[in-house]
C-alpha cells in the first residue's frame, strides 16, 4: 500500500515536471504570452470586481501581479488587489496583507506614486498604528483590571481582618467588664464586712 502510494507521488510529480518543461519550451517560443496572459488575468479580474466576485478577482489579481508580469502590469494588479484586500467588504479582508501588496507596488514606480497608492498606503500605517494603541490600552486595561481585583480582595482581607478584631475587642471589654464587676464584688465584700461590725 505504502509503494502504490509512493509511486502515485512519484508519477504525479513527473507528469508535473512534464507540464512545466512544456511550458517553458513553449514560453520560449512565444516570448510575449507571459506579458498576454498577465494583462488578460487583470483585465479578468477587473471584470470580476465590477460583477462582484471578490474572491475571483483576487486570485485574477494575484496572478496578474506575478513577478514574470510586464512591470506596469504587475503595478496595477499589485495596487488593485491590495486596494481589494483592504475594503472592509472584501471576503478576506487583510490589512497586514494589503500593506504588502501596496509596499509592492510602492516599490515599482520609480518616481511619485499614484494618490491612491499614496492614500491607501497612509491608511494601512493609520490602521497598523490604531491596531498597537487598541493592544497598548487592552494590555493597560487589563492591568488595571488585575489591580482592582487585587485591591478588592486586600480590601475583602482587610474587612474581614477588621471584622475579627472587632469581635476581640468586644470580647475582651466583656472580659474586663466582667473582672471588673467581680472586683467590685470582692471589694464590697471586703469593705462591707467591717461596716456590718
């Protein structure tokens, strides 16, 4: 079972080398169809977007933006898909994902950006450093919290301490009470004996 099994991988695997050395003689012999296919993958993926399959647009997208895409095919997949990842309405959505994509695309224009890429790249720092204050206040909270806590139990230690000492002070005031109510006793005896004479 185990050798069917290995030699199923095993034949999956050259049928898969197969598949890319075809493609790669037939790539180049067609030097152009790398740079066809990327721009038909984003002119696909625009389509999908505007018919609202999101999820196709950003496989589309992905594929457009591969590194063997035409430089300024890869820039406009690379900032339309990281401008999809980063709408609140996307099936996926991944603001540390988007910041790639949009670094990426960053990183091929070699002078200013376009304003939404600016934009949208000044967003994601926005949202990366709301995401550290949340994390910051969270953490203060919770410390917070935690103190409160224990200062309610020292305060519950400290009522229950002074419940117990004022029941020893009630008991040891009936003590002296007492004693001093028997020393009165056995002064009146004392005294009261010679007056009776």
């Amino acid at each position: 079972m185990r050798i069917a099994h290995l030699s199923a991988c095993l034949t999956l695997s050259l049928t898969g080398m197969a598949l890319v050395s075809g493609c790669a003689s037939r790539s180049s012999t067609a030097p152009h169809a790398p740079a066809r296919s990327a721009r038909q993958s984003l002119d696909a993926a625009h389509e999908a977007v505007r018919a609202g399959r999101l999820r196709e647009a950003q496989a589309l997208y992905a594929r457009a933006g591969h590194a063997d895409a035409p430089v300024e095919v890869r820039r406009e997949a690379l900032l339309a898909h990281g401008l999809l990842v980063l709408d609140p309405a996307a099936p996926s959505r991944n603001i540390d994902g988007a910041r790639g994509l949009l670094s990426a695309a960053r990183a091929l224009y070699e002078g200013p950006a376009p304003l939404e890429l600016t934009a949208a790249l000044a967003l994601t720092d926005d949202l990366a450093a709301l995401r550290e204050a949340i994390v910051v206040l969270e953490q203060t909270s919770g410390a917070r919290r935690a103190a409160a806590a224990t200062a309610d139990a020292r305060a519950q230690t400290l009522a229950t301490e002074n419940q117990a000492l004022k029941r020893t002070v009630r008991q040891l005031r009936q003590d002296l009470e007492r004693k001093d109510a028997a020393l009165r006793r056995a002064a009146d005896a004392v005294i009261g004996t010679p007056r009776s004479r």
